[in-house]
C-alpha cells in the first residue's frame, strides 16, 4: 500500500525556475526522504528529514517537515535539464525488527532546455 | 565503489513460465530489499533480509513468489508461475544494517509477461 501521496503527479517547467512538489502522508513517521529515479534507472536518495526537523538543505534542495499536517515539500531552485526524473517521497514506518520504507506515486519533472 | 548489481537486466517470458532475478548488493551491506514497481508508481516492498534472514516477508505473495540470501550476501526472487499481472520492474536496494536510513537501489530487472 503507498502511504504518501505526491502533488502534482507531473510538472513541467524551464531550466532556472524553481520547482516545488508535494507529499503528504498518513500514519505518524520517524523520518521522511526523498528519492529521485531517472528513467530506466533504479532509484537515487536525495535528502533525509527526521520527523524533530522542520526545514533541511542540500545543495539546490530544500526540504520542509509539517508533522501536525503529515506533509512534506521538496524545493529544487536554479533547475537544470538533468533535473528531469521522477521524484519519491518516501515515510519510515520504524518497526522493531528495523525500518520499512513506504513510497508515494512520485512527481515527474520535466525540466525544459 | 560498486553499486548495486542486478540481473538480467530486461526479461521476457510467457504466462505460467519460472523466472528468476539475481541481485548482489553492496559489499558489506547487511540489510537487502526487493521491491516491485508498476509503470507510474512508486516502488512496493516484497521482503527485507537481515543478513540470511527475511525479517519482514508480509507483502510477498508466497503463493507463487520466493526468495532467499543464501550466506547473507547475493539473493535471488523467483516466481513460479508468472502471471500477466506481474508484469513490472523488480528493485533491489541493500543498506548497511536495520537502523540505517538511506537504501542504495540497484537499477532494476524489467519483467514482461506475455
């Protein structure tokens, strides 16, 4: 079952705007990540944000927490034509035995030259 | 340092059919994943190995689905038999142990069941 749920499913738009996608999940989490997958290709972790953090940066990534709404945004600035891929966000469910990733559906970016 | 290896990477078989993945993770890594993706969707977990062990198989279909880590390294996902619906790509991941966060993705193994 996907627990997180990625908005917009696609977006397109030109290289050096900035990108936003959203996730929203529905169960209480220990920590969310975002993946990127380039088609063809296995999946590429991009960020981790533990559920005390509220804001975390990476390069051109921004990531935002809001346990009290289960939401998450992943902001891409100065986007470039190898921004182009899918987008997962990604909730772990901690069990005792260790961690179980959950995926949304992904965004896909298109970036366009 | 080498990725995640898996094959083949692309496989075509009839309905009722066996067919086999192989995946080899990244040296050291104790924790191995396969996960099944359909066109459009983010990837679903099948089951999660602790070294030999699967710790968490709940979502296998263990009917017609198997797979083992033999000496906690390389493991393989059978189906046996195909169906049409399991038509799909076939990830796996491996990470350092249980409580490491981030999984390292092999790039995949394209099954088409016709």
């Amino acid at each position: 079952s996907q627990q997180g749920e990625e908005d917009p499913q696609a977006l397109s738009i030109q290289e050096g705007e900035n990108a936003t996608m959203n996730c929203s999940y529905k169960t209480s989490i220990n920590n969310l990540q975002w993946y990127r997958q380039n088609s063809g290709r296995g999946l590429v972790h991009l960020i981790l944000i533990r559920s005390n953090e509220r804001e975390k940066h990476s390069g051109r990534l921004r990531v935002t927490l809001d346990t009290s709404k289960k939401s998450s945004s992943l902001l891409i600035t100065a986007s470039r034509a190898a921004d182009t891929a899918s987008y997962f966000c990604a909730t772990d469910a901690r069990e005792t035995s260790g961690s179980r990733l959950t995926f949304g559906e992904g965004t896909q970016l298109t970036v366009n030259p | 340092e080498a990725g995640v290896v898996q094959s083949p990477r692309y496989k075509i078989i009839e309905k009722k059919q066996p067919v086999a993945f192989w995946c080899n993770p990244i040296s050291g890594h104790n924790t191995l994943y396969w996960y099944l993706q359909n066109l459009g969707q983010g990837p679903e977990l099948l089951i999660r190995y602790e070294n030999e062990e699967a710790v968490d198989d709940s979502q296998l279909p263990k009917d017609r689905f198997s797979a083992e880590r033999l000496k906690g390294v390389d493991s393989t996902l059978k189906i046996q038999p195909a169906e049409l619906g399991d038509s799909a790509v076939y990830l796996c991941a491996s990470s350092l142990g249980p409580q490491t966060d981030t999984q390292y993705f092999g790039p995949g193994t394209r099954l088409t069941v016709l």
